[in-house]
C-alpha cells in the first residue's frame, strides 16, 4: 500500500512539532526590532545589533534591571558594572559586564530584555560563588 500525504496530515505533523518545542520551552524565532531610543554613542556604533554586543549599549547604565531569559529559568538582573579587559584593543569591542541576579541563576546564554525589547543576547557565568553573573566580550578590531 502507498502512503498517501494529505495536507491535514502535514498540518496536523506541524501542530505537534509545534506543541513539543513549546512544551520544551524552546521560543519560536522571531524578529526582533526595538522602538527604544538608543544613545548618540549606540546610534554611531556600527555593532548596535543584539547578537554583537558593544559597550556604549551598557556603559552608564549601572543599576538598570533587565529581565534575562535562559532555556531553563528567567531572572532578573540589574547591572553592577561595566569594566576594562586588561591589554590593549578598542574598548567599545572588549569589555566585562557583571549583574547581580538571584542564587538560583546559573551560567548560561541569556537574552537581556528590557521593557519587552530584546537589549542583548549574552552567555552569562556566574562568579565568584554568589548571586552575580559575568560577561565577558572580546572581538578583535574589526570584526564583525
């Protein structure tokens, strides 16, 4: 007998990939746009995009909240520091951001979110043994 395809049977293998990334909490790609206004230093920057973080996105923001979204939890975090990496290089590519959280977070990749808009998406660690999360970006001159 041949298998015939009809398209309530594609639709109805959709609904259930569907249902399993959403009982998995995998989030459904989207697109992301932010309305929020950025700063002349952010605007200028050729790297204001989410995935390539740079450090006028953060700098003079210490105490901000933002809610950072993992795979397996959400917490929220408020900016404690944005700091030189030791060596030379552009300081706008090569930066540590430290966040204090909740002892429940743990080091993963977060996307920081503010507001609904999406900020950043960062692998995050935690240190020192408390409720503070680390990142660490360092893109050589020129990358993208």
């Amino acid at each position: 007998m041949t298998a015939v395809i009809s398209r309530r049977g594609v639709l109805g293998a959709g609904a259930v990939v569907l249902g399993v990334g959403m009982a998995a909490g995998v989030p459904p790609a989207v697109a992301a746009t932010s309305s929020r206004p950025m700063t002349d230093a952010a605007a200028s920057a050729p790297g204001t995009d989410p995935l390539t973080p740079v450090r006028s996105m953060f700098a003079g923001r210490e105490g901000a909240e933002f809610s950072g979204a993992s795979p397996w939890s959400a917490h929220r975090l408020v900016l404690a520091s944005v700091d030189d990496l030791h060596g030379g290089g552009d300081a706008e590519n090569r930066f540590r951001l430290e966040f204090t959280t909740d002892e429940g977070a743990r080091d993963g990749i977060y996307r920081l979110t503010q507001g609904g808009e999406l900020v950043a998406s960062l692998f995050l660690a935690r240190v020192g043994g408390d409720a503070r999360l680390e990142a660490v970006v360092d893109r050589a001159e020129g990358a993208a």
